[in-house]
C-alpha cells in the first residue's frame, strides 16, 4: 500500500516501507505492542534525481539521495522513530562512513551515539540530541550510530546524502532494544541494556559551511557542486572538519 508522495524528482517512488513490527526490538511500550496490529510507519525514498545527467553524477560519485517521510504517531508511550542503524568502516580504514540529513518539513529529533569500540555495543561514550527545524542540516559523523524521532504532530519529512557503496549495520540497536534512551511522551529514560551510558548532551544544527552545506539551501543542488560531498565517501581525507563538529 503505502503513502502516495508527488516529488520534483524521480527515481525510485515506490517506497521502502518500515512497519511497526519491523522494528518490534527496538520499542519500549512491550505490553502496548502485543495488543497492537501491525502498521505503516515511515516511507524511504531511495536513490532520487530530476534528471539522467544528475543521476549520472550522483552515481559516478558514488552517492545517493534519499527522502523519509515519517508521519506523527505515538507507540505506545513513546514517539515514532527510525530503527536505528550504524555505518561500516570505510575499506582499509577505521572510520566509519557518515551521512547528512536535511529537514525538508516538519521537526525532527536526531539522536547519535558512538561506542567506545565496534565489538562493545553496550559501552557508549558520547551521546548527542539534535533538534532540527525545516532547512536545518545535520551530519552524522563517522563513529556514530543514529535514530531519528518525529515528536511533533505533524509530518516529517527529511533528506539525506549517502555513500552508495555499503549497507547499513541495524543488529547492534536490535541486540540492546533500541538506542541509549527511549524519549516517552511523559519523558526521556534511559535504556538499562546498556552497560554504559553518557549523560545526553544538546547540539545544535551548526554551521557548516566548510562542508559546503548552508542551512535553507536545498541541499540537493550540491549535485552540481559534488566535490564538497567527497566527504561522506572519503571522510579519512577529511578527519580536521569532523575533529571540531561535535566537541566534547
């Protein structure tokens, strides 16, 4: 079935539709779940473009361009969210690939966290909330995993550039029930299958001009300008912009 979107792009509009079963290890609300029919969550828009000579660059370039809807919904005692996943490492390298996100519509509440080792999925060392407002832009970093929310009561709707050349790692949020904390209607908990976790910290969007993005400028247009995105598929020819993005 699915949600019916009209994009200024092409590409693959038939979504991938991410059900609430889907992602049944990682809810909070358990007693609610068992009750609860299966539903449509959110949508993933996959490999979008206006046009074949942008596809051409987007894919010579090795990237992707994707659009999520996520419409409000309340699960039991906590917001909607995404599953959760990590990046892999980068060939021949330790640092994991990173991604960026643009709020096209609505709120949306990023939520990362970085293990202290790849084998440790329960010891966490940084957590950041990221709350994001239409034109908002948001890196993940290489090192963090990360959740998505739509607390508000209207739809979200959000973009993201990608490496095109992995897959995402989802089974470490499903081993430990979700990310560090669960954000419930009536508060924020935190999640006890994990064996270590920081204190959340609050983030702003930045600015981040020297990644070549400008908040409120669709970030799409970057096509024409793909060198300043080598970043999400070179970030170990990039370790001085991510040194300073998040500091502690």
């Amino acid at each position: 079935m699915g949600m019916s979107i009209k994009f200024d792009l092409i590409g693959d509009n038939e979504p991938d539709i991410r059900m609430l079963y889907d992602i049944k290890d990682v809810v909070h609300d358990l007693e609610w779940l068992k009750s609860t029919p299966d539903k449509e969550l959110y949508y993933m828009y996959r490999d979008l473009y206006h046009n074949e000579e942008e596809h051409l660059i987007i894919q010579n370039n090795q990237l992707r361009y994707d659009i999520t809807v996520i419409p409000p919904y309340i699960m039991g005692n906590e917001y909607v969210k995404t599953a959760g996943h990590y990046h892999p490492s980068v060939p021949d390298t330790k640092i994991t690939y990173p991604e960026v996100y643009q709020v096209l519509e609505g709120k949306a509440t990023y939520i990362l966290q970085k293990r202290v080792d790849d084998y440790f999925d329960k010891v966490i060392e940084d957590n950041i909330q990221i709350n994001a407002h239409q034109g908002d832009v948001v890196i993940v970093p290489p090192g963090y995993g990360h959740v998505t929310l739509n607390r508000s009561t209207t739809t979200l709707r959000m973009a993201n550039w990608v490496c095109s050349q992995f897959s995402s790692i989802y089974e470490p949020y499903r081993r430990c029930r979700g990310a560090t904390y669960y954000f419930l209607v009536d508060g924020i908990v935190k999640n006890n299958e994990y064996e270590q976790i920081p204190e959340l910290r609050t983030e702003k969007p930045g600015k981040l001009r020297e990644f070549g993005l400008i908040p409120g400028k669709d970030m799409y247009e970057l096509v024409y300008d793909i060198d300043k995105l080598e970043f999400l598929t070179k970030p170990q020819n990039h370790t001085e912009l991510f040194s300073s993005l998040y500091k502690q």
